[in-house]
C-alpha cells in the first residue's frame, strides 16, 4: 500500500505579508490622519541631509533627495509602497485607465507619456503579489476532501493492526522456513504508511486519501512513469509546487503571449514589438487584479456573480485593441476573438510548463 495525502499547503507567508503591509499604510494613515500633511512628522533643514548642499525646493539639486525627511508611521508605509509600485498618484491615474480606456493607457505609454503612469511591469508584479495573497488569504483548502469523514486516528490503529499480523504471519513463516517474501513487502508498504499517517497527525492533519500504489500509467517512457508516480505519492507536494512555480513563472506568459499578439498585426511598420509587450503585459495586469476581485467576491459569499467576470475579458481586450492599435469596429472583434483563443493556447502552455516544472524539479 502507498498513501497519498492531501495535506494543508504551507501559507503563502510571503505574499500574505506584502499585502498586509501594503494594507497596513491604509490602516496607519486612518490612525494617524495628520500624517503626511505639513509639518506632520517632518524635519526643517535648510540643508540636504544626505549631502550637505543648500536646499532650494522640495528636492535636492545635487543629490536629488527629499529636502524633507519623514518620521511617522505612515510615511514608512509609504515609501515601502512607493518602493514596490511608484504609488503618489501614479496608480490612480493608472488603475481607472487600466479599467475602462486600456487602448488609451497603452497608446499613452508607448508614445512616451511615462511620468503619470506606473509602468507596466512594476503593475503587473504588483498584480501577481496581490493575487497570490487574496487567494492564500480567502483559498480553504480542505484536508477532508476526498475522504469525508475519514479519521487519521482510526487509520493509523488500522494499519497497525495490520502490521501486528504480518508480523505473525511472517514469523509463522520463518518458524516453517518458508519463503516470505510477499509478505515483506507488504511489511515494509504498511510501515511507510504508518510513518506518514504519524507525520501527518503531527502537523494537525485530521484525514487523507488512501490508494493503492501499485497501479501505474502504462507507458514504457521511465520519466514520465516516474513523474506519474512522484504526482500519485505525494499529490500535495505537487499542489504545492504548481503553486509556487505559478509565482516564480508568471512572467514567462508575457513572452509566450507577445508573439500571438503580433500575429494580429504581422509586419506591420507602424507597430514595433515592443509596442505589443506593453499591450499583453498591460493586458495581464486587469487580468490578474479581475481574478483577485473575483476571488474576493467569492469568498465574501457572492460567488453567484463571480462566473459573470467571465464576461469581462473579451470586452477588455476589444476596448483595448480599439485604444492602443487606432483600428475599427470589426478589425477588433475579428482580433479579439483570434486574442481569447489564443490567450487559452498561452494558458494551456504555461499550465504544462509549470506542471513539468513540478513534476520534475
């Protein structure tokens, strides 16, 4: 006998703690509202703290730093944010366009108006983070799933008694010199077990799917015989790979999705391919925040409007095709139907990409 167990992925600490600290600026600034207003939490210097030259402005005209250095709570926050996305207005000016004029922010972006807007990869990082943490947040995974009702505990006390008679058996065996063999192995599967079923009641496991092992794909290729059985062993050390191989791999869609978009426009002189980079990676940014809204929606228990969003995508992607490309009514929903099939040919490509990666790593 084999065991395979779903067990409780590990928290995804890390994502969870780069939205609460984003979150925690929101929070500081509520409690302490006068912060970021003038003279709240400043110095008065005449001087650059950092160089020493004589200040003239808000910035230093040697240095280029702050003329003047914050110490609230808040402020931190801040700069924690202003660090990881350029927030100070920019992501307000950014997200509305993002939302309803996409085309418009691309078109914008490309021709150089680069100061008002976050770029775009520093949103789409800041995308991913927020989507990993809202589904580490509000994701139940379940240890029961599979087997409801299923009870370690009585497990456990099954496969002893089991091995309590094999042990007999086997020794019935050996007191008569015959051949134990079948019996070993059997022995040395129910001590496995019994070893996992313990190391999962310590970690606060209550139930686990059960299988037999034996059964296997049949195939004559060894790697994918040995991935097959890696992914059967231990099927929550593979969920918990795809999960942070989704992370670490997100941005392989951006090159995977490039080339399809210039599928639509080939050898065009007007648009260069750098053009169509900032259109998917823009275009993945709404993506990624519309999948962490709508597992947010879920959780807060309207998962009824959730498949709704559904819808949402394909307009996006036609706003957008209108905005940044300048082309008609019917050259974009020719190419925003070429754009959704497409789109699933990059999914299905990154899905295999970081299965392949969890199987074999």
């Amino acid at each position: 006998m084999r065991l395979q167990a779903r067990l409780i992925a590990e928290a995804m600490g890390n994502f969870e703690a780069l939205g609460d600290a984003v979150a925690g600026s929101v929070v500081a600034r509520a409690v302490e509202p006068a912060a970021g207003e003038p003279g709240a939490g400043h110095t008065h210097e005449t001087a650059c703290l950092n160089c020493g030259a004589e200040l003239a402005g808000p910035f230093c005209s040697s240095c280029g730093q702050h003329a003047h250095v914050h110490r609230t709570l808040s402020a931190f926050f801040h700069d924690f944010a202003h660090g990881v996305l350029h927030f100070e207005g920019k992501i307000w000016r950014t997200l509305p366009l993002l939302a309803w004029r996409p085309g418009d922010l691309t078109r914008r972006y490309i021709a150089g108006q680069r100061a008002s807007f976050v770029s775009p990869i520093a949103l789409f990082l800041f995308s991913v983070f927020l989507m990993f943490a809202v589904i580490g947040l509000t994701g139940n995974i379940n240890p029961d799933f599979g087997n409801p009702g299923g009870d370690l505990a009585t497990q456990q006390q099954t496969v002893e008694n089991t091995i309590a008679h094999l042990e007999k058996k086997r020794a019935d065996l050996a007191a008569q010199k015959l051949p134990a063999k079948a019996l070993d192995e059997s022995l040395r599967d129910s001590k496995q077990e019994l070893e996992l079923i313990k190391m999962m009641r310590t970690r606060g496991v209550t139930s686990a799917v059960i299988g037999n092992g034996s059964d296997a794909i049949d195939t004559h290729v060894p790697f994918l015989k040995e991935a097959f059985l890696k992914a059967k062993e231990n099927p929550s050390l593979l969920i918990y790979k795809l999960k942070t191989n989704s992370y670490k791999w997100s941005w392989a869609i951006i090159p995977l999705s490039a080339p399809f978009v210039w599928l639509l426009f080939p050898f065009s002189r007007r648009f260069r391919f750098y053009d169509h980079v900032v259109f998917v990676t823009y275009s993945l940014c709404f993506m990624l925040l519309l999948v962490a809204a709508g597992t947010g929606i879920a959780a807060a228990g309207f998962s009824a409007i959730a498949p709704f969003l559904l819808l949402i995508p394909p307009v996006h992607m036609y706003r957008q095709l209108r905005g940044a490309y300048g082309v008609g009514r019917f050259g974009a929903l020719w190419r925003t139907a070429l754009l959704t099939l497409f789109a699933i040919v990059v999914l299905t490509a990154f899905m295999a990409l970081i299965g392949a990666l969890g199987l074999f790593d």
